[in-house]
C-alpha cells in the first residue's frame, strides 16, 4: 500500500488504498463493531445504516463488518424508527446499563455502546452525513487491521459545511481551529501533526477505549487522542485519509458549549495523566457557560449549564449482580 509519514512518526494511510476484499483477508479473528451516535438525524442516518450493511454485512456473517449498531441520545424525532427500519440494532443511550444512571452527550453514547456491542474493533461514524463514502469503515479499520502498534485512527477529510438552506460555505472545523489546535500547540505539540483531532469518524481497539475515562460531551474525541499518546505513545495514532465529508451547519452559539466540554476533557489531561481524576483539575459535573445576546435593555446575558463529567473506564466498571437485572 502507499503510505507516508507525517508529524511524530505517525502513519498516514489513504482509505483508497484498501478494499472489502483485502482486510478481509486480514481480519482473521477480529470481530467489528459499526457505531453510530446520533440524536435528531431522522433526515440521514436511515442512508449511513443502509449503505453501511449494504456493503459489509453479508448474509451470513462473511462480511467485514459484524455489527452496526445505533445509539440514539434522546431524539425528539423518528431517528430511532428510522435506524431500526434500516436494518441497524437500535438502543436508546439512557436505557443502556440503567443501574448507571444516564447523562446527555455524544461521549455517554459512545461509552454506553461498549455495554452492547462486542468488536473488539469499533468505528465511529457519524448519523449526520451528506456528502461521504463507505469507504469511511475499510479506511478506518485498515490501521488496526494491518499493524498492530495502532491503538487508535483519526479521519482526515475536506469538511465544507451545509447551511440552513442547504448552500456549501466555509470550511467547518472551528472548534478545532480555535480551540483544539492552538491548545494541543502549547501542551501536546507532539500531536501538532493530527490534522483533525475532533474529527467524528474514528476506530479503535475496544480493549484500549474501555481502559479511558470518557467525557460525556463532546471532549470524547480529544479525549481518546490524548489517552492513547499518553499510554501507548503518538506512534499508536494512525491517520487516514477519507477525501470529503459533508455535514450541516452549527450555530456559532453552540460552538461554545463544544469548545468548554473539548477544553475540559484536555484540561483534565493536560499533565499527561492517566485516564480518570486529574490533579489541578476539579472534577466538576456542569460548568455554567455564560454568552449575551441583545435586548430591548442592551445585551443580556443567556448562561447554559455544559456538561464536562466523566465516566469512568468500561473496563472498571462491575456488571450488575443477577438481583438487579
């Protein structure tokens, strides 16, 4: 395969250079699990799921993927009904493990999916994409697939946005352009290197995730780079190469509640400590976001309560006894 190296000694694939039929014959023992979070995506996530089975899920069990499974936070929308329709396993992230209690984020639906899947190679997509490929799943797991020092795999992709009108315009990526790069360039300039650290398409070894605390927000992507360089070294983050990925527009109000919970998750890490209580890092469960919007009296405040807690690593936590269940 072509390959080249990028920052640190990161290796950097291109999806096209993997088929089906190719990590097929690598997958040997591997199991593969698909997930897809999603909340409110009844408009997209029916054609992620379809086009996912359509092209790995053989009857059987001969295809590259075993399972694709949906976790679905709180939709007010059809998106469950729809993913089920689609063929895909659906559950609703607050019925997952109940005598856990339930939190609200796209972390706590990736953390609450390792309780109900069984890859011990998970890929993350995302349920809100337009313009993508199935490409997206063999590029993501061809890294793990094939060298077995990589813990973990980031997309790479051009990111035009969608606006409300449904018109291209700029560029997306304006958290990590404000926030989570210029943070990684004075604490983990080692990872400069990593062209989209929250990018939402990810894989990694289920061993290693279920051995990491998980922000239940959206810090759960810079949280998993930063767990796996701090353990295992930045060599065991490989990139991958996925061309173009397409998704809607966010309100720039919104982009500061991301920004406080990746700001958090990175703090929290930002010593290098291992995954759970850091030091110099208060382990709160909301942190009040305070923006202003104008009024008929001036700009009045609007303050936002913005999730930043933690779940501990799945690996730590005890199946509940046969009473309970």
């Amino acid at each position: 395969m072509g390959d080249a190296t990028v920052d640190g000694g990161r290796t950097a694939y291109r999806a096209s250079d993997w088929t089906q039929d190719a990590l097929l014959e690598r997958k040997g023992d591997h199991t593969i699990s698909v997930v897809i979070p999603a909340k409110d995506e009844e408009a997209t996530v029916g054609e992620v799921v379809t086009r996912i089975l359509a092209d790995f899920v053989a009857d059987g069990g001969a295809g590259l993927v075993d399972e694709v499974v949906v976790i679905d936070s709180d939709s007010t929308d059809a998106t469950a009904a729809v993913a089920r329709d689609a063929g895909a396993k659906v559950f609703s992230a607050k019925d997952i493990r109940p005598d856990l209690g339930a939190a609200f984020g796209k972390g706590e639906a990736l953390w609450k999916s390792q309780f109900v899947t069984s890859g011990d190679l998970v890929a993350f997509v995302d349920a809100d994409l337009i313009d993508w490929g199935t490409h997206f799943v063999t590029g993501l797991l061809a890294p793990l697939l094939v060298d077995q020092g990589v813990h973990l795999v980031k997309a790479v992709y051009d990111r035009p946005m969608i606006d409300a009108d449904g018109r291209e315009e700029e560029t997306g990526g304006r958290v990590t352009e404000l926030v989570a790069r210029p943070w990684l360039a004075l604490h983990r300039p080692g990872l400069a290197g990593v062209v989209q650290p929250l990018s939402g398409e990810w894989a990694i070894r289920r061993e290693s995730f279920a051995s990491y605390a998980v922000p239940v927000g959206y810090g759960v992507e810079i949280a998993a780079l930063l767990d796996t360089a701090d353990r295992f070294g930045v060599e065991a983050v490989a990139q991958v190469d996925l061309g173009r990925r397409t998704h809607r527009h966010h309100r720039h109000d919104t982009l500061g509640l991301m920004a406080v919970q990746v700001l958090a998750a990175a703090e929290r890490r930002r010593d290098g400590a291992e995954s759970g209580a850091r030091a110099g890092m208060p382990e709160l469960d909301m942190v009040p976001l305070r923006q202003f919007v104008r009024g008929a009296e001036g700009f009045e405040p609007r303050e936002t309560a913005v999730a930043v807690s933690e779940r501990p690593p799945a690996a730590s936590v005890r199946m509940p006894s046969v009473e309970s269940r």
